[in-house]
C-alpha cells in the first residue's frame, strides 16, 4: 500500500505506465483521499490492460494505492507516476468559470458527465503566449485523440466530446498566460466531432437550440491534405439556417443558408483547417424527422505530375466529375515530360460557372477556360504545361459539372498560321519506320473578313511501303478532334469547310510510312458565304438539291424542280374509283340472268347430291365378316 500526500491546496495526479498482472485474484485500488474507503479512482484486476496510460486526478492532497498479488509471478508489473500540481483535478457534471492560469506551467482537468450524456466545453476567454497550449483530449489516456489544440492565434469555439469524459491538457504557461472555461453534460445528437477525413452526422429535433458539427482532421494519423464535405439534406423551418466555417475562424461564415434551401453544394476544406458546420434551429413546426444529414470524405491528392510517354493519353477533370465540383476546390496538374514534342489538348465536356476558371499555362502564356461552350482543341509545340482549377466560394454559391478533357503527348506538335505552305514528316519522302504520332494545326488568315471568307483548298502525298502498313491519317474540317472528319483524301484540290484543319498522322514500327500535305487559301466573296456558318459555299454544292450549308442558302434562287417526296400511306384503304359505262363492260340484265342461274343449279344439288352420295358408299362398302385375310 501506498499513501501520498501532497502540499495543502495543491492536486496529485497519477498515470498508470505499465500493468500486467497474472492472478485471477490480485487487484489494484487506488482511492481519491488517504484511506480504503476514500471514492475510488481506480480499480483493474487481470486482463484490465487497457489501464496504461490512464490518466487519474484527486480532489484532495492525498491518494491511496492498494496493490493485492495473491502470488507473485514474473510477469506481474505495475510502474506509475505520481505528479503534484497546483490547478487541475476531477471535475464531474458542470461547473463554470475555470482558470487555468500561470500558477501551475503543467496541469490536467478531467470533465466527466453522466454516461448517457456527453461533455461540452465552453471557452470564455483565452490569453496564451510563447509555446503555451491547452490540448483537449477525448477520454482520460495519455494517447487519446486531440479534439482542438488551443494556442496563441487560435480562435475560440464550443468543443464537444466523443463519449462522456473529456481532458484538458495545459503545456508551457507563462506569466499573464491564463485560458478560462466551462463545461457542462448535454444530451447526444446535437454537437457532434468528427475526427479524420470519414464521418457521418445526422440532426433531428432540438427545437430551439445551436447545434453544431466540428471535423479536426489535423491531428489524425492520416496524411489527407482535404475532404469534402457533403450536407445533402436539408429540411430547415422558418427562421432555421445553417453555415459552414473552418475551425480555424470558427466565427467567420464561409456561406450561410436558410429555410429555402433543401441541400447544401458539396464543399472542400482543408484538413488543416478543419470544418465547423452551425445549425440553428427554431421553433419546430414539427419535431419528427431529419433536419440535416450529411457526411465527410477523404479527397484522394489535389496535386498531380503525371508520367507521360508519347501516344498515350492522359485523361484529367474536375474533382468528383461527372456530378458537381465542389465549392473551394483547387487542383493543379504539371505536365512535363522528356522524349516528348508537344501536346495535344481536346475537351469532351466543360461546364465550369461564373467566378470559377480552369488556367493552362505554358511558357509566358495562359489562357483562362470557363463557362459551358466547349472551346478548341490546344496544340503545343512545347511539351511543359501546367493546369490549375479554382472554384472559389462566391454570392449565390453557383457550382458546374466540371470538366473532361484529354491530353495527348505527340513526337512532333507544330501550329502552322499563313496563307500558303506545306508540312511533312520528318526529312520527307525519307519513310517512318517507327512508332510515331505527329500532329499539325493549320489555319490560314482572313485579312478582309468584312468583305471574304476563307478555306483551305490543300492535297495530300501519302508514301508507304504496302497498303496494309500506311500509317493512320485522319483530317478534322475545324479546329478540334470532335470537328467533321474528312473522308476521301486522295483526290487533289480537296477544299474543306472551315478556315482550320486539325491532322493527325500515326505510323506503326517497320511499317514505313511518310505524309506531306500541301495548302493554299481558298477566297470567297461573303455574298457567297452561308448565313449561319459564313462558310465559303463550294461550286458544287450550288443547286444539287442537297442543303449543305445547313440552313439551305445554297438552294436560294435555283431554278430546278424538285420531285415531289411520295405522300405518306394513308391509315385506311381509299374508295375506289366509280364505275364507268364502257363498250367492255358488263350490263345489268346479264348480271340478273346470272344470278338466277346460279341458285336453280345450286337448288338442284342440295336435292340430288346426297343420294348419289349414298348409292355410292353402298357399291364401295361390304360386311366385315365376308372380307378374305390373305397371308
């Protein structure tokens, strides 16, 4: 046995090291106060483990241990450490105006509320200097999770337990350093605390009442930079609201909702920074049912660099595409590869709202994407870019579907911008004999677009060794792989639609291919241009009946006669046309003559018929027994 006393006013405190004991029969008590019957603190028997790094507290300046072994074994240990302080102490179901000051630079409190309840802590005020802190510990271990750590420049705000006991750890006070508080045990379903980057909450009733949400990922083991955060139901009553903060300005709302809003636009924050979701609500029109759910995830990396190799393409898009991207989300991706000679860029969806952007920047350039018009494709003739996605937090908390776009690195990138030229493979007519992805942009200028409208008019050398091995050579009539594809390439003078064409040549290894492709401008007066599209409308599509300019300008003024398209089968047989008297046709009276014919024969073998009938069988037809059986 042991009794330990302190100096008067001061609290003893006691931390369970090791322990193990080996009897069914040996026990350890330890008491609050300096005899047995004192309130108990402790009591662990075998198998009670879990006790190292307990955490115990007196109220007084004694404490009294009791170690029973019935017989001693090898494996039987028990070490701890008895510490006295000036402040601390086991503190049980409320109490108000704490300090927590410079008397004692180390103390404990211990805050215990009944089982079924779980403790809340208030912060009045706080004045910490230097490496000063105040860690608030989820249960009485040494190694329990840090809910907050309170220090110099963190914001005050109302923490909430995990169970019904919470711990209060002061570090490194200082004179002037003082941190006061309260506590008191309020029923679960309100305040809730998530640690970590996974998490569930869901609030009903509590009419008339703050409930709040805090999630402190930054002191979890795990190394998740983000989470989103996620409230997808909402059924708020008049003068209810609900806004989203981050602990570290626990009083600064990021967006406040009310009653008008059934969810919330999912929410990415930084696992540094923490999340703080207030939820007030007031009085209940109704106290059955959900008022808010909603839940919290791990974003899974915000910063990428992508190993690329040529030919291979990397698809990259907005986070949680295809749904909604998340307010206060960023992403950033840096391409740079070695053995590359460019990139090709291609979007397949984009949908990105006001306020919000998508940058690529390359070299000295950088262009800003957003809105919900698909833009070209983006050639590079360099092979470094960098892509970096926002969606900042503004009024009307307006989200998108993002974006979905494909990067493809290319051997050779070139964007060719002039009237007249030519571009080849690489020392041409010399035959590629290697795997290969080669890329051109080519568009000619309008220098008068008032007055003309331009095209490409170009032809096409296409050298391989056989047939089956020519390389792949694929022509976009517009400036993006989703633009028509040109479909007979080997005729000359082929002119396309628009003023950009986008053509991609692939070879294989020992196939042996080559491509040169030649171009010049083709010129059209704008009278001679279609409505819509101002696309030059080519000689042959003049008055052939076929309405290629989509809104059928070249048709206007032609002088044919169109066929008539068939009428549609009617639903029910027409009337056929009346009869007419004719020198062919059959008059009445012979039409008379036959009918009544027709009834006197038919009169006549009703009569007779069935008797011959009869006379007939009775020839055919004889008695069984006379019938002869011939072997």
């Amino acid at each position: 046995r042991w009794v330990v006393r302190g100096q008067d006013n001061n609290i003893l405190g006691l931390e369970v090291v090791s322990f193990s004991l080996a009897g069914a029969e040996d026990i350890l008590v330890v008491t609050d106060g300096g005899t047995r019957n004192s309130p108990v603190v402790l009591q662990a028997s075998q198998g009670d483990a879990h006790v190292t790094g307990l955490v115990s507290r007196t109220s007084s300046k004694y404490i009294w241990l009791s170690l029973t072994v019935a017989e001693y074994n090898t494996s039987d240990s028990f070490v701890a450490r008895v510490t006295e302080t000036a402040q601390g102490g086991h503190w049980k179901n409320e109490a108000t105006g704490i300090t927590i000051s410079d008397k004692s630079k180390d103390s404990v409190y211990l805050l215990e509320v009944a089982r079924s309840m779980q403790v809340l802590l208030s912060i009045h005020n706080m004045s910490l200097t230097g490496s000063a802190s105040v860690e608030v510990v989820s249960d009485f271990y040494q190694n329990g999770p840090v809910l907050q750590k309170f220090s110099v420049g963190t914001e005050l705000y109302p923490v909430a337990s995990l169970n019904n006991r919470l711990m209060l750890r002061a570090q490194g006070f200082m004179p002037g350093n003082y941190f006061v508080f309260s506590f008191t045990g309020v029923d679960p379903g309100c305040h809730s605390t998530t640690l970590g980057t996974s998490g569930l909450y869901s609030l009903s009733g509590n009419c008339n009442a703050v409930c709040t949400w805090a999630i402190n990922p930054s002191n979890s083991s795990g190394k998740i930079q983000k989470f989103t955060l996620m409230l997808d139901h909402l059924n708020l009553d008049n003068n209810g609201n609900v806004s989203i903060r981050s602990l570290a300005q626990p009083t600064k709302p990021l967006l406040i909702l009310n009653a008008s809003y059934s969810s919330v636009k999912p929410m990415e924050m930084s696992s540094v920074s923490g999340a703080y979701v207030v939820i007030t609500r007031s009085k209940c029109a109704q106290e059955i049912g959900t008022v808010a759910s909603g839940s919290v995830s791990s974003v899974l990396g915000s910063n990428f660099a992508p190993k690329l190799a040529p030919g291979v393409s990397y698809a990259f898009q907005s986070p949680l595409f295809p749904n909604q991207y998340p307010l206060n989300s960023t992403r950033s991706w840096t391409f740079d590869g070695t053995g590359i000679g460019g990139f090709h860029l291609t979007f397949m969806s984009m949908d990105i709202a006001q306020g919000h952007a998508l940058n690529l920047m390359s070299g000295n350039q950088s262009v800003p994407l957003n809105g919900s018009t698909l833009p070209a494709d983006i050639l590079l003739e360099e092979p470094k870019m960098h892509a970096q996605f926002a969606a900042p937090i503004h009024p009307g908390y307006s989200s998108g579907y993002g974006f979905n776009a494909l990067l493809t690195p290319l051997d050779s990138a070139q964007v060719v911008n002039k009237e007249t030229g030519q571009v080849e493979t690489p020392s041409f007519p010399a035959l590629v004999n290697e795997s290969k992805t080669f890329v051109w942009s080519i568009c000619v200028p309008n220098f008068e677009t008032k007055k003309m409208s331009v095209a490409i008019l170009f032809n096409v050398s296409h050298l391989h060794k056989s047939a089956k091995g020519s390389g792949t050579l694929t022509v976009y009539d517009g400036n993006s792989v989703r633009s028509p594809v040109l479909g007979n390439l080997t005729g000359e003078n082929l002119l396309t639609r628009t003023d950009t064409i986008l053509v991609k040549f692939v070879t294989a290894a020992g196939d042996g291919s080559a491509l040169q492709l030649n171009f010049t401008t083709y010129k059209c007066n704008i009278s001679d241009t279609c409505n819509n599209s101002k696309n030059c409308i080519h000689e042959d599509w003049r008055c052939n009946g076929v309405n290629d300019c989509g809104d059928n300008t070249d048709e206007v003024g032609c002088t044919y006669n169109p066929e008539p398209s068939p009428s549609p089968s009617p639903t029910t047989p027409s009337p056929g046309p009346q009869p007419s008297p004719s020198k062919g046709g059959v008059s009445t009276a012979a039409f008379v003559v036959t009918v009544l014919l027709a009834l006197v024969i038919g009169a006549a073998g009703a009569l007779f018929v069935p008797v011959l009938v009869r006379r007939y069988r009775a020839y055919r037809y004889s008695r069984f027994s006379n019938v002869a059986v011939s072997e």
